[in-house]
C-alpha cells in the first residue's frame, strides 16, 4: 500500500479540516470540493480520504449578507515533510490540523529555518496588503 510505503520513507500522516461559508449550498460545495481538489494536486502531499460533512445554513450570515451556507470536510493526508505541511497550513488555511504520525519527528537547523522564513514571508505579505503586520515599537 503507498500509504505505508511513505509513511517509511519519513512522510508525515496529519488530519486537517477545512470549512468554508458561500452564499448558497452549491457554491458552497464547489468550493470546498475545489479548494481539496487543488491541494490534491500539490507536489509532495497525498491525500488518503475525504470526508464531507453536510451542507448546513448559517444562522447569523455576515452582516450585509441575507443568507449563507457552510460545509466540514475532515481530510487524511500524507506530506513529504515539514515544510510541505506548513506549506499546506498556510496556503490551504485549514481550521485545524493533527499530526498523526510519525509520533516524533526530527528537524534538522535548516528546516527551522525554512519555516521561520516561511512564517516571516506570510507576514511580509499580509502587511505589503494592509492587512496586517507586526509593530515594531522601542523602549
């Protein structure tokens, strides 16, 4: 099975969950099912299995908004390593995401440092957007 197979090469097995918000119940599916299919595609992640939860109305939509609609998926994937997983927290913004496997995972210098520019570079861009940042103050 390729499941165990990479798992023995050193890939990490997580449960991520994703949920989104549209204004109707197909836009909502499509959406989700998209936003999957994308991460399906990425280099170094494999997903096991997809689970969908139902398509349910929200019961205070956001303001302007008349009515809205949400959907759950729980997705079991596997990603080549640490940074591929990060890669998928930050672009894919799942709601939550478990490390299943393996129980203890080893880093090596450069790849703390491949996730501090990483975590740097999302910063970066959130404030070139005006949305965000950090303040730097002096004493």
């Amino acid at each position: 099975m390729r499941e165990k197979e990479l798992l023995e090469k050193g890939w990490i097995k997580s449960e991520i969950w994703f949920e989104v918000m549209a204004v109707t119940k197909e836009a909502t599916e499509n959406a989700l099912k998209q936003h999957i299919e994308k991460l399906s595609k990425q280099e170094g992640v494999e997903i096991i299995s997809t689970e969908y939860e139902e398509v349910s109305p929200v019961k205070e939509p956001p303001k302007g908004v008349s009515q809205a609609f949400t959907q759950a998926a729980k997705v079991i994937l596997l990603t080549k390593n640490i940074e591929t997983l990060l890669y998928v927290t930050i672009f894919f913004a799942p709601s939550a995401v478990e490390v299943i496997e393996p129980e203890k995972i080893e880093i090596t210098a450069n790849t703390v440092q491949v996730i501090m520019n990483s975590v740097a570079d999302l910063l970066h861009r959130f404030a070139a957007q005006g949305i965000g940042g950090v303040v730097i103050a002096g004493k």
